[in-house]
C-alpha cells in the first residue's frame, strides 16, 4: 500500500523541476494526479520557463507509474481561469485530497536605485504570492466536506534575507505568512496549511545562466564555477540539493502521518537559515585548504 492511495493530488509548476518531481512522487505511493503549468515565457524572466511539452512529459511518467493525470496550461494568476481548471479537474476524478502550490518565479531585484524596475517587482509579487492565493482560493471549497492537506512552496528565502533578491524574498515571506493565515482559518474544517522552504534546488529556476553570473561574475560561468559559493550558504557541505528531497518533504505533510502537523514554515534548507550568511564551517575548512 501506498502513502496517498485512493487519494488525489493537484500540484501547480508542473511541467518540469519540483513540480515534476513532487508529482512522481505522489503517484509512486498511489495518487492521481493533476498538474497545471502557465508553460508560457514570460518576457522578464532571463532563464528558459517551462513548455508544453515539458508538461506532457511529466503527465506520461505520471502515467506510466499506472496512475490517472490531468493536466492543464493555465496562468495561476488568472483567478478565474483557476477557478475552471480545478473545478473541470475535480468532477472529472471525484475529489481533491492535497494541493502543493509549487509556481513562481525569481528575477533579480533590489529594493533601490535608478536602475531597478516597477514591472520586475510586479511580475514577481503576481505570480509568487498573488497566483498562490488565486489558486487556494480555487482549491479550498473543494475540500471543505472531506479535509486535506495544503503545503506552499516558499523559500529559505522566506526565512532570511538575499542580496539582490528583494522582490523574490518578499513574496516568499509573504507565502509563509499565507500558510499560517489560512492554517488558522481552515482549521475547522481539517485543512492543514503548511508551508516548505526549500535552500536552493537542482532545477532551472535555480542553476540558470542569470543565477550563476550572480555567484560566480562569469558571463559563461557553470555550475562548477558556482559550487564552492552556494556551498558556503548552507551549514551541510552541499551546494544545492534535488527536488526529490523536497517531494519527500511534501509527501510527509500531505499524509496521515502529519495529521496534527499545520502551520508550520519547514526548512529544508542544508541548514541554510540557521546560520548568518558567511560562516559556514565549509567556508574556514575550504580557506584552510586553500592557505596550506
């Protein structure tokens, strides 16, 4: 038997990354699935969105673990368009058990100077905290009657400050503030709300051209170039970590076995906000070596 059998899960990014990830997992314990993705470009992000054919690929792996997917191009943003989707996809498969808002964005952005862009502020702030209310907003009334579990996809980044990043850490906090709002509102009804707060992740959104500029100085950096600093930031000795820690993550909270578990922000983070930026025992161990 499966953690989520019988049960029947909707997660929002689906085409690729966390999103895909999350979604095997969910059907590998017995879970249908369906998975929405704007799989658009949009014009002010600087790395590769996902595609349709990204989504379709995630639906046949759901598909060949022998589990049903739906799966739908749709704009989180776009409330009633949400509304739709979800409401189509519910009455096709019966009911709605767990949700992980997993979309969003991160574009750089500082909180001042000339330079800096209303619009960049904007784009981030609608899809990482507006789209993620639109789409609990779609989701909730379809899990009044039976309960469930909602986990939010924030950030380390919701926890502590980024340089560089304003727009993107604003609308993380903000989704951990969200979790804990509608933890407290949902709660007669058994719907626990959590929120999941990845360090940086082995996917696109993450290990990008733009991103690896930002670590290494390098217009045609690589993720080599990039390892010895993003390993500097957290308290393990890892640079990143896979999107399949993060879907065992969401597995846990959306199953019995954290039942009384609701309201939480949950780092899973290499230890990364536990620490000020700047000593991890990485860094002394590394300078060490370089010195000797």
């Amino acid at each position: 038997m499966g953690k989520m059998d019988n049960k029947v899960v909707l997660i929002t990014g689906g085409a690729r990354g966390q999103g895909r990830s999350h979604a095997l997992r969910f059907a590998a314990e017995g879970a249908d699935v369906i998975i929405t993705d704007i799989c658009q470009q949009l014009s002010l992000v600087d790395y590769p969105m996902g595609t349709p054919e990204e989504l379709a690929e995630t639906k046949r792996q759901v598909e060949e673990l022998g589990r049903r997917c739906l799966s739908f191009e749709v704009d989180a943003r776009d409330g009633k368009a949400m509304r739709t989707t979800v409401n189509e996809a519910v009455a096709e498969l019966g009911h709605l058990d767990a949700v992980i808002v997993n979309h969003g964005i991160s574009v750089p952005h500082m909180t001042t100077g000339p330079e800096q862009d209303d619009d960049v502020w904007d784009l981030v702030m609608d899809t990482n905290i507006n789209a993620v209310w639109r789409t609990v907003r779609a989701v909730v009334p379809h899990m009044t009657e039976n309960g469930g579990s909602i986990s939010l996809t924030s950030s380390a980044a919701g926890l502590v400050a980024l340089f560089g990043r304003a727009a993107y850490v604003v609308s993380k906090h903000g989704v951990v503030g969200l979790a804990k709002t509608l933890a407290a509102e949902l709660a007669p009804h058994w719907i626990r709300v959590n929120a999941v707060c990845p360090t940086g992740v082995d996917t696109p959104l993450y290990l990008n051209p733009g991103i690896i500029k930002a670590f290494t100085g390098k217009d045609d950096g690589t993720r080599e170039d990039m390892r010895w600093t993003a390993t500097s930031l957290n308290l393990l000795p890892v640079p990143w970590i896979e999107p399949e820690a993060v879907s065992n993550v969401m597995l846990f909270l959306a199953s019995d076995e954290a039942k009384y578990i609701t309201g939480i922000a949950l780092p899973v983070d290499a230890g990364m906000t536990t620490m000020p930026p700047g000593i991890s025992p990485f860094i002394g161990q590394r300078l060490a070596e370089l010195e000797s």
